[in-house]
C-alpha cells in the first residue's frame, strides 16, 4: 500500500494475504519500501472509529500487519483466530493499540503509544510480544487475561496510566526477559512477579522526547545494548527502518540508539559480494545496500559506500 492516509472502517483479510504498508509507489520490490519515510495510515475517524482498523479472523489465517500507522479506531489491529504477525507498525489514539482475542500472534517492532485503553491486550490465545516501544497508554501497557499466553522479550513498557505489566488470575506470562518496565502510574507489576535477573529493568528509558512523539533513544539510556540478542532475526530491521543490532547488543524497544557510520573497510566488504567473492548474508544485504535501488549488494553500492567513507558524501 502506497504512502498516504486511508479512511477505514474495518479490513478483513482472507486468510493468507499479507498486508505491508510503506511504498511510495515506484518500488519494484517490497524489499525497497521504507514505512519510516512513507506512512500509510488507517485512520477510522473519516470511516467509522468503533471498528477495528484490521481484523485478523479466519482459521488458518497466517496474515501479516507490516508498516501501517494505525489510529483513531476500537483497535490498531485485532486478531479473533487463526496466526498473525503484527510488525513495524505504529498505532496511536485508538481504543487498544494491539488486541488478541484467540489464535497466536507475534507482535515485534512495533510503537503503541497514547492509546486510549491498553497498548497490547491478550484475552486469550498466544501472544510473542518482541522489541516494542508501548509508552504512555491510558490503561495498562501489556494485559494478559486468565486464559491468555505472553512471551516478552526485549521491549519497553513505561509511562502508562494504568499498570506496565498486568496478569490477571490464571493468566500465564511464559517468557519474561530483557524488558524495561518503569513509570507508570499504579505501579510497573500486577499480578505477576518478574525472574530474578534475565536483564530485567525497572529505569527511565531516556527517550529523547516521548511526550511529543519521539521514541528514540537518548545518549545514556540503559535500554541501550540491553535487549536479547536471540531474540532478533538476521537482517531484521527496526522501526525507524535501521539495522536491528547497531551496537555491541540489540537495544530494548522498536528503536536502536545509534547512526550507521560507514568506513573503506564497508566499500571493500561490498566490492566483494558484488564480484562475487564474498557470499551476501542477511545482514550485509540490509547494512551495505545504500543505493536500494535493487535487491543485494552491487558495484552502485560499493561506490556510494566508499565515497560515504571519503566524507564525499553525507556519512550516514
């Protein structure tokens, strides 16, 4: 979907169909979208706000929610059955930001702020919740109902009017690791009792400027190289469209600290995959493909890098 703002009153995909926002419209590949610099955004308030802005609902759905700015709506995105990944998106002024009713859902990257109930919702079913930013919420950050399943790894939870974290009696928080839960107005815990250890923090993670949008992180933040480096995919990118891991660590939250600063030694790496000499991994076709202009590493890329690395051109 092309860079603009739709009014919605509801999507429901067949199962199946992946939905990625993002494009400005003359990609020739999904691999060349950037949903940081293109925002496709459902909003419900030209539609009808008491509709969920996407619906995931069908058996075997297996859908994908990927790069969408989501607001004004009963939900950001709701998933009632089937298999779902909800990634990369931002969903602000809805009712929740993230709602799992049943089914399975793996909700990575993705920045949930200022929604007027809770940010991520787990009634029921299976919910893998992974390097979020879920700020500033009018209810609880994360909620997980008596028959709901958690996983959390790697996000930040703060500044909710709410709790950060609540369980409900009989809810079941499996995987707890690498979070930071802080700031929140009844408390960072209800119901649940995090381990001991597994890189858990309860500190101010230091946003350059939460209160007007920006999730950043600031220069001394404890979220920084502080998440779970097994939890983040080869050449994963963050929500600000950055490698996952910029640092010694992945960081904690949608957003790694940091610039991408390219050297000679980047030019050589790239001048070799683009003859031939060096296989592409994952991770160098995200770094070393400046020019985006096709998928992988070639010559173009080298050129630019190397000219990066002279300071003949702006570095990053």
């Amino acid at each position: 979907v092309s860079k603009g703002t739709y009014s919605e009153s509801g999507i429901s995909p067949y199962a199946g169909v992946a939905l990625y926002g993002g494009f400005a419209g003359t990609e020739t590949r999904r691999s060349q979208r950037d949903w940081y610099l293109n925002p496709t955004v459902l909003d419900g308030a030209g539609g009808n706000s008491s509709y969920t802005a996407v619906v995931v609902s069908c058996e075997y759905c297996a859908n994908v929610v990927d790069g969408f700015t989501l607001r004004d709506c009963n939900a950001g995105v709701g998933v009632f059955s089937g298999t779902a990944t909800v990634a990369n998106n931002t969903a602000f002024d809805n009712g929740a930001g993230v709602a799992i009713e049943y089914g399975m859902a793996n909700v990575t990257n993705n920045i949930i702020f200022g929604n007027d109930d809770d940010g991520v919702r787990v009634e029921s079913g299976t919910a893998t919740i992974t390097n979020n930013t879920i700020c500033g919420n009018r209810t609880d950050g994360v909620i997980v109902y008596d028959s709901g399943i958690a996983n959390l790894t790697s996000n930040i939870v703060s500044f909710t009017d709410g709790f950060g974290v609540k369980a409900k009696s009989g809810a079941s928080i499996r995987t707890f690791s690498h979070n930071d839960v802080y700031g929140s107005t009844d408390g960072n815990y209800s119901g649940y009792a995090p381990p001991l250890g597994q890189g858990i923090l309860s500190l101010n993670p230091m946003f350059v400027d939460w209160p007007n949008g920006d999730y950043d992180l600031a220069i001394g933040s404890p979220c920084i190289d502080a998440g779970d480096d097994s939890a983040a995919s080869p050449g994963e990118m963050d929500h600000g469209k950055r490698p996952r891991t910029i640092g010694a660590h992945v960081d904690m939250g949608a957003n790694e600290y940091g610039l991408v600063y390219f050297t000679f030694a980047d030019a050589a790496k790239a001048l070799a995959i683009a003859s031939g000499m060096v296989a592409l991994s994952a991770d160098d076709a995200v770094r070393l493909n400046v020019e985006r202009g096709v998928v992988g590493v070639d010559i173009a890329d080298a050129v630019r890098l190397a000219r990066k690395a002279a300071d003949l051109d702006a570095n990053p």
